[in-house]
C-alpha cells in the first residue's frame, strides 16, 4: 500500500515517490496535485498504476501523475512518461484505448444573452445534425482508398472535402496530422469498425457543448484566441471511436507476445508493451497514427455539423454567428517530441494518457499567433460545472514534458453513479441551473453526474499551482448533449 508518508513533498503542489520506493522502479513518479487530491487519489489503484509503469525500459526523467488522475488500463488516467525512442518501449496502456480522445473549442461573437431563447431549438438542431450514441453510425461510409486518405491526410482531408477553414487546420494539434500513419499496419476489424462512424459522437464522456465564457483572467490571451466575455463558445470532446478501440484491442493482444520475444520484465500484464524500435513498435506507431488523424477528422466533421446549425438558428437573430476554431488538443497520444531533461536533449515517445499537452511560448510547432502566449489547454469541467482555458508555460516544458490535466476526473466509477443518481432527476437539476441537457439515455445521463467527478477547480488550482499551465478564462456551460 502506498501512503502519503511515502511522498517527498517539492512544493505545495508537487510529491515525488522516489525510485527507492520499489526496487524495479527506474524512476520517480512525480504528482502535480494538493495533498487533497491526492489523497483522494491514494483511494484507488492510480498511484500504484503509475509506480508500475516506471518500471519500463527507457524510461527519462520521472513519471508525471495529474491531479485530475484515477485509475485505468496499465496506465492511470493522467498518467505521462517518455521513452527514449532507441531504447525505450511504447505500451498501449500509456495511450489509451480511445486513441486521440481530445477537446475542441471553437468561439464566437455571439452574446449569450441575447440568444438564450434559441438554446433548445440549437442543441436539438445539432442533436439531429450530430449522431450519437453507442456504435452510432454517421452520414459517411468510407472505402478502403478513402479511408487511406483520411489517416494519411488527418485535417487536411476535411479541408480538402469542404468540411474545414483553413483556420482550423492551424489550430489543430500538429496540424491535424501525425506522419507516418499507414492503414497497412490495421486489421481488417478494425477498418470496418471505422468505415461509417467518422462525424459520430459517441457516448460515455463524450458531449457537444455549448457554454459562455464567463470570465476572464488574461485579457491578451484571450483576446489572441478570440475569447470574448459573454459570447458563446463550443466545445467537442470525442475521439477515435471502434477504430481506435478496435487498433489498441489488436496490438494490446500482439504485446502479450512480444514482451517475451524481448525478455520485457513488467509487474502488470496491463503493461504490455514493444520496443519503439521493433518491427512491432513501428506498426503499432503507425496504426495508432492512423486512430489520431481519424480522431482529428471526426471532431472536425462535427464541428462542420455544429456549424450547420448555427446558420440556421442564428440568421435574423446575431450579424455574425460564425465559429472560429481556438484550438484542437489531443489526451489519449504516444508523440515523438524533443525534450531537455536534466540538462540533456533526449527525443522521447511522450505518452499521454488522460494528460494534455501544454507547450510553452516560442515553441516551433505552436501556430504563429499562439508562438507568444503558448499553446491554448483545455479542461472541461464535468456536466454543470466550469470549464477552462488555460496556456502552457516554459515550466511545463521543464517539469512534466509539456503536459497538463485533461479534465475534473473521475470520483465514482459509472457502475457507482448509477447507483446514486437518477438521470431524470438529474436532468431536472441542471435545467434548474439554467442548462439545457439533451442525452440519448438517462442512465448514460447518471453516469456522467457531476458528482461522479473530483472538483474541477481544485484541479485548475494544482495545475497552476504547479506552473504547468496560467488561466486563461473560465467557461459556464448553457446546454450539454451526451450520447
């Protein structure tokens, strides 16, 4: 059992379980929380996750654990490492089954205010607009050649259909597309499971949400993202749905062979992993290629349907309902990066399981205007509760591989929220707090409860805390649909 006696305390919000904690650890696991948080986190198996994975091969530096961190599959949910990319491995667990699970914000000229009659007639717009929901279908069915196309191409295959600004693409994470990606290396199930589910929201976690931006705490950042008081944004949080399940299933089921080929010593079979530089690793690099750009596309294609919408709502009502793309950030991603650590530069594969990346100023890959302030970081709030825009900092960069939370976390397993609330309660709740919720299933509803979540604030609170991220602007939700 791990206890909070067994942290070093850095600073009011950094802990350090040295490497001499376990005797197969290969290095620290750092956690960027208040010691409340991670008490909380104390309760599950999350710390114990992260303690496993320090134990790979080619591990650098430390293992990074968020506040917002609970436990998953081999990996914690907020958990990050690097590997050196000649000696190291990459696990699958390290990346998630929803591969490039990310956020979208796109915001507006549009004063809250002055359309809140129209927000039911909107959100059941893009209900209709949007599929979602469990293995929910969209309006594409790709071919083989077209699906080649979108995780060869990512953001730019939108653009090229008609379905992207060029804006967007810029304001995508790496462009929308990671290189290399080759549907090749991707069975055969897997393509199937993909074919007619580009554009779909899916369930769990996932919603489209439209929220005000409430205040704000850095006006020449937001003013650079286009963030203005009292206007309305969107946000869109999906990911790769069955193709990207479907890819991790495959190559979690070729590891379990592989770590024995490569005498891999790992206390958790969760853990499975290849070397990056093995025939293995490189296919599996390339298939999850693959589930990212197609992630990119999908969350692209709704925001081509959230789109739709407002231009039919909003004509007559506001001069100017357009949406402008802030930024598009990826949490469930294996990315091979430069990163100085301990005054040395190491090119690392940076897993980031539940973890955002969080780039400081002047950093290369960042969009032109975000090369002063940094790159925008995302963190929704869970449903009823704020969400944030905050900005990396040159501390991230030092201290947790550019990286930050991706959101509240989870308190109660979904089994354990079910139990507790009823979804249409809960549904007559939040429209008392003045938020429209629009679900496909009242359980899925239950699920998702804000009390199912830690408290988001406190999470911002950590992170900046720690330096790993600045506030930007707080976001109050108006309407949420869930699959």
């Amino acid at each position: 059992m791990i206890s909070l006696k067994d942290f070093k305390m850095l600073s009011k919000y950094e802990w350090e379980l040295p490497s001499s904690f376990r005797s197969d650890m290969r290095v620290p696991v750092r956690v960027f929380t208040s010691q409340k948080l991670l008490e909380l986190a104390l309760r599950d198996k999350s710390i114990e996750q992260a303690v496993n994975a320090s134990t790979l091969p080619g591990l650098i530096g430390w293992v990074c654990v968020m506040p917002d961190v609970h436990q998953g599959y081999g990996f914690p949910i907020g958990g990050v490492a690097a590997t050196d990319t000649q000696t190291g491995v990459i696990s699958p667990g390290g990346i998630g089954y929803d591969i490039n699970c990310g956020v979208r914000l796109a915001s507006s000229h549009i004063p809250a205010e002055a359309v809140k009659e129209d927000l039911k007639t909107l959100i059941n717009l893009i209900y209709q607009i949007v599929p979602s929901g469990v293995g929910e279908k969209g309006g594409l069915h790709l071919t083989d050649a077209e699906m080649a196309d979108v995780c060869r191409l990512g953001s730019t295959w939108a653009l090229n259909k008609g379905y992207a600004l060029s804006k967007d693409v810029l304001h995508t994470e790496d462009n929308g597309c990671l290189p290399e990606a080759d549907l090749n290396t991707v069975s055969p199930r897997a393509r199937d499971r993909g074919r007619s589910q580009l554009g779909t929201l899916g369930s769990g976690n996932h919603f489209i949400e439209i929220g005000v931006v409430e205040e704000i705490y850095e006006h020449v950042a937001a003013q650079i993202m286009g963030l203005e008081q009292g206007c309305l944004v969107v946000q869109i949080h999906s990911g790769s749905r069955g193709f990207g399940h479907q890819i991790c299933t495959d190559y979690v089921g070729t590891f379990q062979s592989a770590i024995h080929k490569y005498h891999i010593q790992i206390p958790d079979r969760e853990l499975v992993c290849a070397p990056i530089q093995s025939q293995e690793g490189q296919s599996y690099l390339k298939a999850m290629r693959c589930a990212a750009n197609y992630a990119f596309v999908n969350r692209q294609l709704m925001m081509h349907g959230v789109r739709e919408a407002f231009e039919q709502v909003f004509p007559g009502r506001v001069d100017d309902w357009q949406l402008s793309l802030v930024y598009d950030i990826t949490h469930n991603i294996g990315k091979i990066e430069t990163h100085i650590i301990d005054g040395r530069k190491f090119e690392v594969c940076v897993h980031r399981k539940g973890a955002t990346r969080s780039f400081g100023p002047g950093e290369k890959v960042l969009p032109d205007d975000y090369q002063e302030i940094g790159q925008p970081v995302l963190i929704p709030g869970s449903m009823g509760t704020s969400s944030w825009v905050l900005k990396g900092t040159h501390l991230s960069m030092q201290k947790s591989f550019g990286s930050c939370a991706h959101g509240a976390g989870r308190l109660l397993s979904r089994a354990q929220a079910k139990k507790r609330v009823f979804g249409e309660n809960l549904k007559q709740q939040l429209l008392q707090q003045g938020i429209q919720v629009k679900a496909g299933s009242m359980s899925g509803l239950a699920e998702e409860a804000p009390e199912a979540y830690k408290d988001v604030d406190a999470v911002i609170q950590s992170v900046v805390g720690a330096g790993i991220a600045e506030r930007v602007a707080q976001i109050k939700p108006l309407a949420v649909i869930k699959g």
